[in-house]
C-alpha cells in the first residue's frame, strides 16, 4: 500500500532541484535553506513530496558547497515523516539548472518509469499537484506541464516603447514539478547540445509532445525577498502547516585580545582571515563564534561558554569556533530546541568586516543551520578597543521549542 491507501506503484522518482545560491533573494545562503517559519524551503517541499502515490526515489540536486548539509537535513526529515522505504540519492548541482538536473538523473534507479522534476523554491506545491502531473504522464505516456492563466495584460515593447498587446489567452505560466517518462528524459538529457529554461522546452525541441495539466498558484516561485514574505504571511495565516513553540531568547557576549605572537592566524566566524593577527584565547579566540555560543546556551538555560568548554579542557585547547557551535547546537538539540536566527555585532576597528561579510553569513547559517546576521561596529576610539588592542562581539539568538507535540 501506498500512503494514501491505494495501490503502490512505486514506479516514480522525484528529482528535487536545490542547488541555487539564492542571489536574487539575498539571504547569504542557498535559497534551499532559508527558513518560512519553522522550516526551511527544502524541508517543506519534502513533506508534501513524499505524500505523492507511487513514490519510491528521491534524488536531490544540492548546492554544490553543501551537499553533506543537504543530505543531512533530507535524510532526518524524511525519516520524521515516517517514509522510511522512500529510496535517496543525492548529487552537486551543475553550472546551470539543467547541468544539476543532469547530474541528478544519473542517479535515477533503472525501475523507475516516471520522473517528475521539481524545484524546491515551489515549496508549497501540494501532493495533488505531484499526483495531477504524474497521473497524467501514466495516462498518456507524454511529458506534463502543470500550467496556470496569465491574469495581467501582456505588452511588446522595443526598449521603453510599447510596440503591441498580446493575446494573453494563449498564453500560461508553467510550473514545477514537469511530468516525463523517465527513459525519455534521461535519453533527453543525454543528448542536448544546448541549454533550455526548463526540461518541457529540452523535450519539445526534440519533438517531443508536451501536455499541460491545470497547476497551483500555492506552487508559486520563492525569487525574490517579496516572495519570501508573501510566503511568511501564507504561513503565518494557516494557509500551511503551523505548530506552538515555547520561544526563547539568549544575549552572548566576548572579548580578545590581539596576541603578542605576530604570526598566529585570526580566525572570526569560523573563518581564517589571511594577513592579520590572531587573538588571544585558549582556543583559537574567535570571538564571534563564542559570542553565538554563549548567547545559545544562554537562550536555552545551559549555562555559559566557561562551564561547558572552560580552560580546564584541554581536548579545546587551539579548537576552532565551529567545534563549540556544533556542539552546542547537539545539547540544544537533546534538550528539543532548534534554532530560528542569531544576530552578531563585531566590535572593533580591524578587520574591516564589509568585504566578506556575505561570506561569514553564508558559512555561520550553514553550520547553523538558521539565519545568521552579521555586523560591525567600532567605540570611536574609546577603550581598549578603539586602541585596536582587541576584539568583542555581542550575539543575540532566537530559539524554539515545539510544545504542540509533547
């Protein structure tokens, strides 16, 4: 039986597309991990995916920089839905939308018959619409495309000139997931010479037929940071799944002092900064990522920084900040809490954060897995501080726990 108490067919592979680094919608980290709520864009694609009759693979394509990250987080989210006989492959995303999709077909098993391709930013894409497309791909044996009517007036225009209106009543706006019998599209895929928008326009230009099935505005497309908040209200409202949480908040602060020893590498937010000086400190005195520790333990009542990784351990003695947080985000984890966002401000007047700031935003929200802003400020030359004798940091955390499932 399947999950919906009919038959299994187990004749369907889900090829999920994650692998965008999310530029356009700003967040300094794959789109795939930005959060709606409690969950991140991927984890709410896979709970409607893995309702779909007939499913017996998932394959996702991931950001080429996270793969283990990924594969970690689908393979506890599948495994918190109880879909424990869906199979999971797992594949680097390619230089294009369709070199991922590539990449992932080759990971497609030889039983498979029909492949629906997704992409996780239509995370709210319903299990009927995966059932309307694959349903149909079964029923006619060609590839399906879920579209929807266009509802704005649509103009030709030659620069800022308008030249003509066209005739919207012939057009549609396609979504995801796209329907096809599995050995045609890996033969497609195998063949292409060029590079198409998206897999319905690589089969017609092999002369494939395509059909269309009626889509689902819920499907829409999460691109831009006003979609991201259109998503936030839809989930705010009930439209998706929503829960009770006992929420919690922790304050963090640390101090360094720039080491006497000129050669000894900075390390801030995990990351080396080639060329400047290192700070003092029993570890490796990164005072931002010991500064989100102590602000996480604070949130969740775990005592500090001192009485969980103090000098009198010497298995820390030189660790990089990534060893605390990740094990400060397990005692999180084994008391039920998850985090939701954490704020850093450095405090001082060198390094200049500005030219990497995306980049410790993309690698501390990786490894934690939620949102993680940073800033930078200086004292206008008060205190040690503004004497560049060292650096602070002061970190704020958001944590939560789901109490509707106690």
């Amino acid at each position: 039986m399947n999950r919906k108490g009919g038959l299994a067919l187990n004749d369907l592979a889900v090829v999920l597309v994650a692998a965008g680094d999310g530029t356009r919608l700003g967040a300094g980290m794959p789109k795939s991990l930005v959060r709606v709520g409690e969950q991140s864009l991927l984890e709410h694609a896979l709970e409607n995916i893995v309702a779909v009759a007939g499913l017996a693979q998932i394959v996702v394509a991931s950001h080429e920089n996270h793969v283990p990250q990924f594969e970690k987080i689908v393979r506890a989210k599948v495994t918190s839905l109880g879909a424990h006989e869906i199979a999971l492959a797992f594949t680097p995303g390619g230089n294009s939308r369709q070199g991922s999709i590539t990449n992932a077909l080759t990971q497609v098993r030889g039983d498979i018959k029909v492949v629906l391709v997704h992409d996780a930013a239509r995370a709210f894409a319903g299990a009927e619409l995966f059932d309307r497309v694959a349903n149909s791909v079964r029923k006619t044996g060609l590839s399906v495309v879920p579209v929807l009517p266009i509802v704005d007036s649509i103009k030709k225009v030659d620069g800022n000139v308008l030249i003509a209106a066209v005739d919207r009543s012939e057009l549609r706006a396609a979504q995801t997931p796209q329907g096809f019998v599995a050995a045609e599209l890996i033969a497609a895929h195998k063949s292409s010479t060029g590079d198409f928008t998206d897999d319905a326009a690589l089969m017609q230009s092999l002369g494939h037929t395509v059909h269309t099935v009626e889509g689902d505005a819920v499907a829409f497309k999460i691109t831009t940071p006003a979609d991201l908040a259109y998503a936030e209200l839809m989930q705010s409202s009930g439209s998706a799944p929503a829960g009770q949480y006992d929420q919690r908040t922790g304050i963090g602060t640390d101090a360094h002092r720039f080491s006497s020893d000129q050669t000894k590498p900075l390390y801030l937010g995990t990351l080396l900064w080639p060329g400047e000086i290192g700070l003092e400190g029993h570890s490796d005195g990164d005072a931002v990522s010991h500064a989100i520790v102590d602000a996480l333990l604070a949130a969740a009542g775990l005592g500090d920084i001192g009485s969980n990784f103090g000098v009198d351990r010497p298995e820390y003695a030189g660790a990089n900040g990534t060893v605390f947080i990740e094990s400060t985000l397990a005692m999180l984890g084994a008391k039920g809490f998850s985090v939701v966002n954490v704020s850093v401000q450095l405090i001082g007047n060198r390094p200049k954060l500005s030219p990497r700031r995306v980049e410790v935003e993309a690698a501390l929200t990786a490894l934690v897995g939620a949102p993680v802003s940073v800033g930078a400020t200086t004292t206008d030359g008060l205190g040690f501080l503004g004497a560049s004798e060292g650096l602070a940091a002061v970190a704020t955390a958001l944590i939560q726990m789901r109490t509707d499932r106690l």
